[in-house]
C-alpha cells in the first residue's frame, strides 16, 4: 500500500499477515476452539464460515483427541487455514500448505484460498510445481538465490531451469 514496512506498528503489522507453515499446530482444546485462536472474538458462524471454506466443517464438532493421536496431518492443516480464513489478514504465506493432503483435498483449498484472496497478497512457498501455473508471478529459487522469474508460461519458455524441473514433476506423475 505504498508504506514502508518501518513505519508500521509491528503490532497493527502482524495483524495483516496469515501464515501457515508445513508444521501445523493445535492446542489442547476443541476443534472449535483451535480455530477461533484466528480471531478470539469471531461469532460461531464466522468460525463455521471459515470451517467451510478450508473443508474441515463436517469436524466442527469434533473432539481433539491427542492420546490417541486421531486428527490427520491433513486435518491439522485445514483447521490451521480455518484460522487463516477466519483472521482474514491482508497478506497470506502459506508454506507447502497441501503437501499432506489428498489431490482433491488439496484443488478444493487452493480453489478457496484463490477465490477468497484473488485481492490481497499471497505467497505460496511450493515444492509442487502443479501449483505454481494460475500464478501471476512465480520467482524461481535454488539454494536461496533467484533463478528466474515470470509467469508459468514465461518461465516454460524460456526453457531453463524451471521448465526443465517442471517437465521432470509433470512425468512423475503421467507414469
């Protein structure tokens, strides 16, 4: 928004940033519960709203049971978005956000996030290059430098390192 980044409040910043890592977590409570921590004053049908969108709602009542370990990875994951989505924060990272989840699991959050963010920033970090193709800019990294940047349709074209690796992850997954 045309501020520099030193001249906002790091409080009022951080409540413009979501983020969601690979590691998700949970805190001994309710599935309810967890997710509220994305905006502790949220009403039962933001919290259920939000639920939705990351398609962990046919849990909401569901009980976390950490005895017995019976929540998947996969669900972890959609009730860390579920706080994302019920915070609303300007400003999205994700990292590697889908890598425990099944491939329709997966289509139908990127399609929610996609739909509910298509204003506001988001960066994906991504080792899955099926994901990187609707994106309006992609910088190609390797060993912390940048490599190339572009669209998808940029970068395959250029024929470069992208597209080599691109062409190697789509083959994985034909054979």
């Amino acid at each position: 928004d045309d501020i520099n980044i030193k001249d906002y409040n790091l409080y009022e910043l951080r409540k413009k940033i979501g983020f969601m890592s690979q590691e998700s977590v949970l805190f001994k409570k309710g599935l309810y519960e967890n997710i509220l921590y994305g905006k502790l004053d949220a009403t039962k049908e933001e919290a259920f709203t939000a639920a939705t969108k990351a398609s962990i709602h046919n849990f909401i009542n569901y009980k976390i049971d950490y005895k017995n370990n019976l929540v998947s990875e996969g669900q972890k994951q959609r009730i860390n978005l579920a706080r994302i989505f019920l915070k609303n924060p300007d400003i999205l990272l994700l990292e590697n956000i889908t890598s425990l989840l099944d491939r329709e699991n997966s289509n139908e959050i990127l399609k929610n996030i996609s739909e509910y963010y298509k204003e506001k920033t988001l960066i994906n970090i991504t080792h899955d290059l099926t994901l990187t193709t609707k994106y309006d800019t992609i910088l190609f990294m390797d060993k912390g430098n940048l490599i190339e940047q572009g669209t998808h349709e940029e970068l395959l074209a250029k024929n470069g390192k992208y597209y080599k690796l691109y062409l190697k992850f789509v083959e994985k997954w034909i054979i």
